[in-house]
C-alpha cells in the first residue's frame, strides 16, 4: 500500500452514446439496468473501495473528448463504457492517449459475440485492461480493477 490516503482516487467515469437509455434500449442486450442505477452501484462501490467518483454520460464525442482532456490534475483514473465510440473513434483514442492516465474499458455486453465491426477497439491498445460481457456487474469489476492498478502504480512511486 502506499503512502497516499483511500480517499485521494478520484476516478472519471465516461459513458459514451445511447447509454442514456439503458434499461429501454434493448434489453436482451443491455438488461434492464438504467444507467442511473449504474452510477449508483458505482458510487457505492467507489465508498467502498475509499476513492470519489465524477460520471458524465453524452452522446457527443467532443464532449466526451473535453471531458477527457480535463482529467488531467484532477482525477488519477478513468472508466470508460465508449458505447459505439469504441468501434469508431480515434479521437477519444488520441484523447487517452494524450492525457496518460491509466484508463479500464468496459462493455456491458461481450462486444465479441457480437456483429463482427464491434470486435474492433480503437481503446482498448491505450487502456491498462477491457472487462466486457458481465452486464452492470461489468462497470462495477472495471472499477475494481482501476482502482487495484492505481494503487499498484502508487505503491512503486
């Protein structure tokens, strides 16, 4: 463990297009967890686990770009569900990339077993790691997951 107190995570938390209407779109895909229930497992956990949570969901990659870009200095981490942006965005790529934070993709679904242009990941080569086909429970394990690689990171520093 390292010197840096529980409580100094702060964690960014991205959902990408369409997940504004979980629990109406598509539900033998999606479940029928809305993405307000999500923030709330989240915020949960995030207690547990000693480290702060800021979500922001849009339909806007610029948004989401910006949202990125002001990470920096104020969060150690972010957890991203790109939505569709995944398969299609070099810029929220770039974006990652740019502000070097360790970052942990998530897919409530298995982005796999699915039509053949979602396999493809344009974050997935900037991110510490993916975790995708576990529902809701998918936010909740990639938050664990950032949090146990920040504390990693913090403990050789």
């Amino acid at each position: 463990m390292s010197d840096t107190p529980r409580s100094s995570l702060n964690i960014l938390v991205l959902h990408g297009p369409n997940l504004n209407l979980l629990g109406l779109r598509e539900p033998n895909i999606y479940g029928a967890v809305t993405l307000d229930e999500i923030n709330h497992l989240l915020e949960k956990e995030g207690q547990e686990l000693g480290c702060a949570l800021v979500a922001l969901q849009s339909n806007h990659e610029g948004v989401l770009v910006d949202a990125i870009h002001g990470a920096r200095g104020q969060h150690q981490g972010i957890l991203i569900n790109a939505g569709a942006y995944t398969h299609t965005s070099i810029a929220l790529r770039d974006a990652l990339a740019a502000v070097a934070l360790p970052v942990v993709e998530v897919h409530l679904s298995n982005i796999y077993q699915r039509e053949a242009f979602r396999h493809h990941s344009f974050i997935a080569p900037v991110a510490v790691g993916q975790i995708s086909g576990f529902g809701a429970e998918s936010y909740r394990l990639g938050l664990q997951a950032l949090v146990y690689t920040l504390r990693k990171l913090a403990s050789t520093n």
